[in-house]
C-alpha cells in the first residue's frame, strides 16, 4: 500500500494506492469510519478555534474598558 498526502489552499487530500485486492477491501471498509473522524475533528478545531476568538474578543474589549476608567 502506498500513501500520498498533499495540501493545497488549506485542503488536506489522501490518495490510498493498494498493491493487490485484500488491501483495497481492507480500506475500502474503513473509509467511511475514517470520514466521519475526521470530520468531527474538524467541527471541534473549528468550535476551539471559535472559542479563542471569542475569548480574545471579550479579552480586548476588557481592556479596552479598563483603559477608558
């Protein structure tokens, strides 16, 4: 089996090249559970992610407040 990762404008592509038929089975089955994880990975760096932001926002405008007393 062989593996290619690539990364291009912020996309992550996997290319799975299998070297005979048990191989491909064997991925084949396994793709969809794969997906899945690595889409809730996603929505949960994109929820931490959210989270920081926010955290800086309500940061800077305390601050900001502080600054103006």
């Amino acid at each position: 089996m062989y593996l290619h990762i690539s990364s291009e404008e912020g996309v992550v592509n996997a290319q799975f090249i299998a070297t005979n038929e048990v191989v491909k089975e064997a991925l084949e089955s396994q793709i969809a559970d794969a997906k899945a994880k690595l889409n809730k990975l996603t929505e949960d760096l994109t929820a931490a992610n959210k989270s920081a932001a926010d955290l800086h926002d309500e940061s800077t405008e305390a601050l900001q407040r502080n600054l103006e007393d």
